[in-house]
C-alpha cells in the first residue's frame, strides 16, 4: 500500500480516549462476548492459542484500521486523485453566507465594489411613482457622466428586488467651492507636492466616500465571522456603511482647516474664507462639492508661504502631475486589497492528501505461518515423512477451505474501504450511479497485499450447464410436493444430488426453522448441508412437527424434476412470491415470454384451479392456447378462495403491467443476469457476481434523494417527497420518479449560492435574452426547482430566458393525429396512465339511438366511463389499440407528463406607465405580483397540485406582496405571452435608448400587458 507523499501524521490530534471503532481491545472483548452467547454450547475455549480467537483478533485488528481511516481529515476523505475538494456542494462562506443586495446601504456598497469612477451614491423613494427608488451618483473628477449612468444602471437591475423597480439616475454637478486662504508650508516641503495632495484630499475628504480596508486586517482584529459575511460579497475587501447618508449640502470653512491641516507638509492655514462671505457654502440638491485646479491665469484657493515667510509660486503642471500620483496610490491600492481579499483562505476550499483510503491489506498476511495462509504458503516441514504423499494434500486442502471462510469476511471489509475511499461521491452533485460500493479481493496487477490464490478459492472451474434447462429434485409426501432442492445446473450434479436427498431422508434429517412469516422444513445432511427447502410456510410450530411426523411415516417419493433455465419472478409488496415460470429458452427470448405472462396475467379468467394431492388448491396462469405460463406457489383451503386469490394476482399484475418494467424489485429474472462471456475466468464470475449482488441490495434511487436531503438541510431546505411523488400519475414507477425527483433537488443546489442570494430579487429585464420570454427572478428560479417543472432537469445554471409555452405552437388539439376523448373528466388523463393499459377494462357499445358507437371505459369504482365515439364498431377497435399503445410504458402518453409545464412571475411595478402619467398610477399596484400558469399540462389539472403550487409561491414571495395565481388556456397563454414579449423587448431597449419614441413604445405595451390582466377573471 503506497503512502502518503505528506510527513505530516495520519491524524492531526490523535484522541486521548480511542473511540470504539479504534480502540482493539474493546472490539475483541465485545466479539468474544457476542461469540460467546452465541455459540457456548458449541465453543468453550476462548484463550489466546485457539484459532478461532486468533481469527477474531485479526479481524479485529482490521477494523481498526478502518476506525483509523475514517477519522482521518475530512479535507482528506473528500480530496479526489489529484487531492482537490469538489466545489459542487462544498461552498465557501464568502459564496453561501452572503447576499444579494438587500439594504440601501447594501446596494451602495456593490455599486462601489463594481462601478469604476464612482465616489458615492445615494438612494431615495421616489415622490412621485410607489415602489420606485430613485438614485443620485457622485462621480470623481475623471468619471464619464454616460458611462457612469449606464454602469450604475446595468448593476442595480441586476439586484432588483422583487416588486421594486429603479427610476431617474441622477449624476451630481460639481460645484467649485470659491476658496481663499494662505497656507504655510512646513520646512523642506515642496509646494507643488504639498498643494497636489491637498486638492485630492479636499475632494476626497469634503464628501467622502466608502473606503474599503484590506480583509486580512479586518481578520486580525477578530472580525467576526457574521458580520464578515453581512451583505453582498465584495472584491474589494471590507467596506464600513457608507456615509453620509445623505449628499452634502453645506460645507463649513472648519471641514477645510480639518482636512488641509491633516496634509503632510502644511504647517497651518490662515485667512481661510468663501468669497462672498460667510462661514459656510451651500450647495444646491444635485450639486457636489469640487476644489480643482485653477485655469491659467486664475488664481488659486491657497496661497502658499514657504517656513521662512516668503511667497511661493506654484507650477500648474507639476501639480497636476502630483494629483494624479495621489489618484494612482490610492487606485493601486484598491488594487492590492482587491487581490489580497482573493486569497484569503476563507475563500478557498483546503487541499487533501492522497491517502488511498480504498487499499485493503488482507489479514491472512497477518496469521502466524503455521496457519499457511500468508504470502509464503505453506511450509513443507508439514509434511510428515511417513505419509508424504497424503499429507501436503490434506494440509492445502483445509489451508483453502480456511482461505474461503476468512473471504467471507474480508469481501465485507474491503467493501467497508471502498464505502469510505466513495464517500465524497455520495455527497456530490454527480451522480455515480450507485450508493453501495464494493472492491474486488483481486487487484490487477496483483500487489502484494492481496489475499493468495484468491481466484482459486473464489471461482473453481464450472460445472458443464446445460444451456436450456436447470433441474431440481423434489421429495413428494402422498403425491403433494413438499421439498425441493435449489437449482442444479446439469443432470449428473441432480443425480448425485438426489442420492444425498434419499439418505438424508432415510436418516430423516428434517428440521423446522421458523421465520418471519411462520415455519418451515428443511432437509440437512449429516454434515448439516442444506439440502433442500420446504415449499409451504407453516401456521406454527406444532404444524411444522405434525409435517415431520407424516415424513417420518411415509411414504415419500424423491426424483429430478428439470425446469427451464430461463424464468420470471412476480413479487408482492411484502417480497413474497405471487407466479414463478420457467421457459426453456435463451436469454434474449424471454422478454417476449415476459410480455406475454404480464398480458394474460392482468385476467382473472385466464387462471386455471388446481386440486393438489395434500387437499390445497392451487393455480396456474395459461395462455389463450391453454398452455401453462406460469405457477402460483401458494395453496388455498377451497376453491372460492383460490378465485378470490385470482382475482387479487390478476389485479397486483395488472398495475405492474401498465407502469413497471420487467426488472426492480416487483419482478426478478431467473437467472438474474447473464453468465459472463469467458466463462473460464474466474476472475470475471466474481467480479459479476460481486456487481449483482450489490445492484441487487443496493435501493439506489431512494439512498440518493436521502444523501441529497441531506445537504439541503445544511441550508434548511427541504422537499415534500410524499407530496411530489402523489402528483406523479405514472403506476409502479417508484424508482423512475426518484431519479426525476434527485434530478430536482441537483439542480436547485446546483445554483444554490446564486439562487439563495437572489431569492427575493427580480429578473434582469435589460439583459440581452437568448430566448424571447424572460425567466430570471429568484422567485421563478425556486418554484422550478421546487415543483420540478418540465421533469428531468439537466442543467446546471438556470437560464435567464426560456421558450413561449404556447406563443408560435399549435394547440395540442390539433397537433396531428389525436384521439378526441368525449369525457370532460380532468382527472380522465391520470386514470388511463394509471389503469389505461388493462385491455379487459374497455368495453364496446352502441349509442340508444343506434347512430354511434361508443368505447367506454371502466374505472376503479366499477363505473362505465364513455371516452370515445365514432362511426363503426372497427373504428373504435382500432381507436383502443391506438390508446393502447399510446399508453404504453415507452409510449408518448408517458413522455407528455411533464409536458409545456412552466410559469411566469409578472411584477406590476414594471409596467407602470413613464412619464407624467406615472404620478396617476396606483400606489396599491406596486405590490402586486402576479404568477401565470398553463392549465392544460397534465400535473396541472390536480386541484391538489394547483393548491400546492399556490401555497409554495406565497411562502417564497416577499410577504409585503401581493400575489395571485392565475391558470391560463392554451389561447390565453398564447395572448398573454405575445404582449409579454412585446413589453419585453420595448423595456429592453429603453434601457439603452430614453428617446420619445422608445418611451411611447413602452407605455403602449404596458397600457395592453395592464388591460389584458385587468380582464382576468379573480384568481
């Protein structure tokens, strides 16, 4: 086993009290206790020198170093091969733990972060229009007014709430602050330099704006962790709430001397003044505050004296130049806290090491060589002299039979590695198929810790089977069947096999076990090997001893009984055994046989009744030609009850037929997969064996949406699994609907730090669409994922635009072909996708006046449902094979579930009118939402799912908000979606263009987007 490239030890801090999965001697006392209740009256002698005790240490041992792997880090646990931590569902704080902007001061702070050239920005409710805020920017000197809009402009609709919108954007004048006053330097300070720095402090100082300080520096001084992720993530460190909280508007003389005094080089400043008088300047509501540098000729605010009292002359160019250098030290260091919050360790997942957490070392290398089972073999010094040829011989034999019993437990063991080594798979977004995992014993190439001769012991050569055929023996009491051997492979292993059944049965080595459903007998050779099992399960114990006492008395009959090699199992709810076939056939044709066992299956009439010779009465399922398919095991006291328990078969058939595949936990192949191609390896039978035997146990469907629930509880969200599962109208489809279900729950974590952050944001609606209806509010984004709209979802980003539901589609009445039902029932689709594939529920008839005729269905309360009408009795034969069909496991009725399901959240906010007209639009409006749904898709018609739909949209709205479902035709979702496009595309380009023109667009698509809603019937 390769080691950790790392010195750093396995476990960072090993514990001061080992937990049990470590701790050795704990483990071995609690093996010998449990083996000592167990099996005392069998073994007695539990020291040090018995084997069996040095069997159990070295599994214990072995558990212990799975102890060991599994405290390892879980930084380690999680690194892949190149000692990388997915970040599918591991998010770092700054990406989980911060928000959209919600509070003005938030929305401050990322217009800051993300805006070049702005210096501050305030936000006010509009006076005039409810739910619209206004915004006023300060720029610095070098900022582009145009620019500067359209940026501030593109990162606030991107951070919209929902039901608010943004209105005028309003970039503040400057406004030169009439200055006079004389400074004196202080000795050694150059003028030019001195007077460079004050004027960018003054217009830095005067209205100031956030200042962003390195987060390193924050952490240092034990920031903590909540108020580290308050707000939206920043790139350019840690920002204080801005301040003012309102733009300036009066300057004091004070504020200059303040600000001026604190300039490197000036020693004091005198005779300061505004001229015109006074001690304060006011500046009016969209104006700023700006000291710059004098045009030529004109004179400047200060007045400069050096130390000595003599005047000084400034060079405009010089103090130019030192303004800029200022402006550039302070971007440059916008820069340097920008990059230095980049790599703080709080935004990045850690490493691991590459421990190969999977490698199992085989505990027979740790068995003393007596025992022959190590690397080394078996030493030759055991074999006697006297009997050399015998003795080697019988020493391997028992060394490989020990081999055999330790892989028992060691298959367990490496599996339990491979269990953990998969762990981070079982967390990730990626599905790997499987949630049980195992490891072969054999490694290829072979390493040194693999277990000797392990292909030997696994596999030995296969007897030559018969390709068609299997055989059993039977051991029949008065001609009644009440044993049976397992399945042999060929007619000379039956033979013998039927020899050790009849001395077995001479020594009358029966017994009865009981088990979960009652008792039952089993025949046992003298070395107590399994021989064969009793077909019915017994009432109770005295039952079971009656029984033997009749085998004891006789007479018995024993024979081989050969049965097809090929076969099918239908199971119960309970995993009992309803019909068992056998076909002499090859594998590729028993999905026919399949089909035909599930088709007459579904008809109690195609049951026979069968009087068995212990006075039980069976059944046998045959087809129209009276040949047997397949038969029931159980036994019925009379015939009455044998019909009943027809007609229970017949109906648990009937609803596998109509939604399950031939595979799963329902019905099982015999033999449940092919043998492998090369059947002289023996290391291909076990690895098979070893995957089917894990599929087989393995619930992965529903062990997936666990592990998923899981990670979206960190986040306290959840799934109601129940509820979804009872909108899904599709039978017996348990295990398809889970992965749909898993596929819901991936794609909501998928985007979760996007989407959580953005829950109560709207959409973007001035961002180029790559499909024409818009769909990005946080709102829409959650109920997509929520309710699984549209089935299986693959994508890992939500889009921001999506397809017309009904706008430039036909009407799914006149799309082809299509079969016109006469039933207005809404819940006629589900009842045919759950029954409809049962031919023996439709009936033909004829019209009471003769002109028409008529297919009726029944449904499962025993009424006549009429779907269909037509002319001729062959046009309604042929219209039920087309339903039929139609309504097949892979037909497209099960395709359309989930069918031009979607939705759109309309916020009325946005279509206020622009203008002057906005001033009469109503307050209450403001705070209304509106949810449109199609009402035609299949889920959609449930009145249960509507209600659902409707309860988890008003959980997620902001609760200040008004919100209203309404269910739309295909012809009102058609006209809903053309003028919701049409607004659509006429807000996008007033975005960039604030002409008359784009404007009275705008109005005009909003004035019909409002009239058409207003007609809406209440929702």
């Amino acid at each position: 086993m390769s080691l950790p490239a790392s010195s750093a030890p396995l476990l960072p801090d090993f514990p001061a009290t080992l937990p049990a999965s470590m701790d050795f001697a704990a483990l071995l006392a609690e093996g010998v206790a449990l083996t000592q209740a167990m099996s005392s009256d069998q073994w007695s002698d539990y020291n040090e020198h018995d084997p069996g005790l040095t069997m159990l240490e070295q599994l214990c041992y072995a558990l212990t170093d799975l102890g060991l792997r599994g405290h390892y880090p879980v930084a380690d646990l999680l690194a892949d091969a190149r000692g990388k931590i997915a970040r599918d569902t591991l998010f770092t704080g700054n990406r989980i733990l911060t928000t959209a902007p919600v509070t003005p001061e938030d929305v401050r702070k990322w217009l800051y972060d993300r805006v070049h050239g702005l210096k501050n920005v305030w936000l006010s409710p509009s006076e005039h229009t409810p739910g619209v805020v206004d915004v006023r920017v300060e720029k610095f000197k070098w900022g582009k007014d145009a620019q500067l809009v359209a940026d501030v402009g593109r990162e606030l609709r991107a951070v919209r709430p929902l039901g608010q919108d943004w209105g005028r954007i309003t970039v503040l004048t400057p406004r030169a602050l009439p200055l006079q006053g004389e400074l004196t330097l202080s000795a050694g300070a150059d003028a030019d330099a001195v007077m460079g720095a004050l004027l960018f402090a003054l217009n830095l100082g005067l209205s100031p704006g956030p200042s962003p300080r390195a987060m390193d520096a924050e952490l240092a001084a034990q920031l903590p962790p909540e108020a580290r992720y308050n707000g939206p993530e920043l790139g350019c460190g840690w920002i204080d709430d801005p301040s003012p909280a309102n733009p300036v508007c009066r300057i004091a003389l004070q504020d200059v001397v303040r600000i001026a005094q604190a300039v490197a080089g000036v020693a004091s400043v005198r005779a300061l003044r505004f001229v015109g008088g006074g001690d304060h300047f006011t500046l009016g509501i969209d104006e700023a505050p700006l000291v710059d540098l004098p045009a030529d000729g004109q004179p400047w605010p200060f007045s400069v004296t050096s130390a000595a009292g003599g005047r000084l002359t400034l060079n405009r160019q010089r103090v130019e130049q030192y303004f800029l250098k200022r402006r550039a030290e302070a971007q440059a260091q916008e820069t340097a806290v920008t990059l230095s919050t980049d790599e703080q360790a709080y935004r990045q997942l850690p490493d691991g090491r590459v421990l190969n957490v999977a490698d199992y070392v085989s505990v027979q290398h740790q068995f003393p060589q007596a025992y022959g089972l190590g690397r080394y073999g078996l030493a030759e010094a055991f074999a006697w002299p006297e009997d050399a040829q015998l003795r080697p011989l019988n020493r391997q034999a028992r060394v490989r039979q020990l081999r055999a019993y330790l892989l028992l437990f060691e298959q367990v063991l490496s599996n339990a590695f491979a269990q953990l080594a998969h762990a981070r798979e079982l967390f990730s977004l990626s599905d790997p198929g499987q949630s049980y995992f195992y490891q072969s014993l054999i490694s290829k190439p072979p390493q040194p810790w693999d277990a000797p001769d392990t292909a030997a012991v696994l596999m030995p050569p296969p007897d030559n089977a018969d390709p068609h055929w299997r055989y059993i023996v039977c051991v029949n009491l008065v001609g009644a069947l009440i044993l049976r051997s397992p399945r042999l492979p060929n007619h000379a292993r039956a033979e013998d096999w039927l020899a050790e059944v009849r001395a077995a049965c001479a020594a009358q080595g029966w017994r009865a076990h009981s088990e979960a459903e009652g008792w039952r007998l089993a025949l046992y050779d003298a070395r107590g090997r399994l021989l064969a099992s009793g077909v019915a399960t017994l009432a109770s114990e005295a039952a079971a001893q009656a029984l033997c006492n009749r085998l004891s008395a006789g007479p018995l009959e024993s024979h081989v009984q050969r049965q097809g090699a090929q076969g099918l199992r239908v199971l119960d709810r309970e995993q009992r055994v309803l019909l068992s076939a056998c076909w002499a056939i090859d594998a590729s044709a028993r999905a026919e046989r399949a089909d035909a066992l599930l088709f007459f299956g579904r008809h109690a009439h195609h049951y026979r009744q069968r009087r068995w010779p212990d006075g039980g009465w069976g059944l046998a399922l045959c087809d129209a030609n009276g040949e047997v398919l397949a038969v029931c095991p159980r036994r019925w006291p009379d015939s009455q009850a044998a019909c009943l328990g027809a007609r229970e078969i017949a109906h648990w058939v009937r609803e596998l037929a109509c939604g399950c595949q031939p595979t799963g936990h329902w019905l099982q192949w015999l033999p449940e997969a092919d043998p492998p191609v090369d059947s002289g390896d023996a290391a291909a039978h076990y690895l098979d064996a070893l995957r089917r035997q894990t599929a087989a146990a393995d619930p992965h469907p529903a062990r997936r949406n666990q592990f998923l629930d899981h990670l979206l509880a960190r986040f306290d969200e959840r799934f109601d699994n129940a509820l979804l599962a009872s909108f899904d109208p599709r039978p017996a489809y348990v295990e398809g609907f889970l992965l749909e279900l898993a596929s819901w729950k991936t794609s909501l974590l998928a985007s979760y730090p996007l989407w959580s952050a953005r829950r109560g944001h709207g959409a973007d609606y001035g961002m180029a669409l790559a499909e024409r209806m818009p769909f990005g509010s946080g709102l829409e984004h959650i109920l997509f994922s929520r309710l699984g709209l549209g089935g299986w979802q693959k994508f890992v980003r939500h889009p921001r635009s999506r397809p017309p539901l009904a706008l430039g589609r036909t009407p799914p009445s006149s799309a082809g072909p299509q079969l016109r039902f006469v039933s207005q029932d809404p819940q006629l689709l589900a009842m045919l996708l759950r029954y409809g594939g049962d031919r023996g529920r439709y009936q033909l008839g004829v019209s009471h006046c003769g002109c028409h005729h008529m297919l009726y269905f029944d449904t499962p309360d025993g009424a006549q449902l009429e779907i269909l009408r037509g002319h001729s009795e062959a046009e309604m034969i042929d219209a039920r094979e087309r339903l039929l069909l139609w309504l097949r496991r892979d037909g497209p009725a099960w395709a359309s579930v989930y069918a031009d399901e979607g939705l759109y959240v309309l916020e009325h906010v946005l279509l206020r009118p622009q203008g002057a007209a906005a001033a009469a639009w109503p307050a209450d409006e403001a705070l209304r939402l509106s949810v449109l749904l199609p009402d035609w898709p299949l889920r959609f018609c449930n009145p249960e799912f509507r209600r659902h739909v409707h309860t988890l949209a008003c959980q997620f709205a902001p609760a200040h908000l008004a919100l209203r479902c309404h269910w739309l035709d295909f012809a009102a979702m058609q006209a809903f979606e053309q003028r919701y496009a049409d607004w659509a595309d006429a807000r996008r380009r007033a975005c960039a263009d604030s002409s008359a023109e784009a404007m009275a667009t705008l109005n005009a698509c909003a004035q019909a987007l409002r009239d058409w809603l207003a007609a809406l019937p209440a929702a």
